[in-house]
C-alpha cells in the first residue's frame, strides 16, 4: 500500500471515529463508520490516481 492510498485510508478512518460519538445516528451506523470511512479514502484516493494517469495521457 502505499504512502498516499494510506494516507487517505486513515483520514478516513479517523473521521469515522469522529462519527462514532454522535449521538444522533443509529448504533448500527455509528459502529460501522470507522469502516466506512477507510472504504471512503480509499475510493477517492483511486479516482485522483485515475484522473492523474488521464492527465498524463493526453499530455
């Protein structure tokens, strides 16, 4: 993995963290958010990758 696909990874995480203490979702949710979030991380880390390989190709 490398340094910028785990960066986002644990950005995310950590914001699923955050989510984890509001009280306002249900528990399911709530408990499930740190997962998410990496999930989250890493979708958006492959789509810049993606749209830099683009940029390099037209180039």
């Amino acid at each position: 993995m490398g340094p910028t696909r785990l960066r986002y990874t644990m950005i995310g995480f950590i914001v699923g963290v955050v989510i984890v203490y509001l009280e306002a979702l249900p528990t399911g949710v709530r408990f499930a958010a740190p997962f998410y979030g990496a999930g989250l991380g890493l979708l958006i880390d492959n789509m810049i990758v993606r749209i830099k390989q683009k940029r390099g190709k037209d180039e």
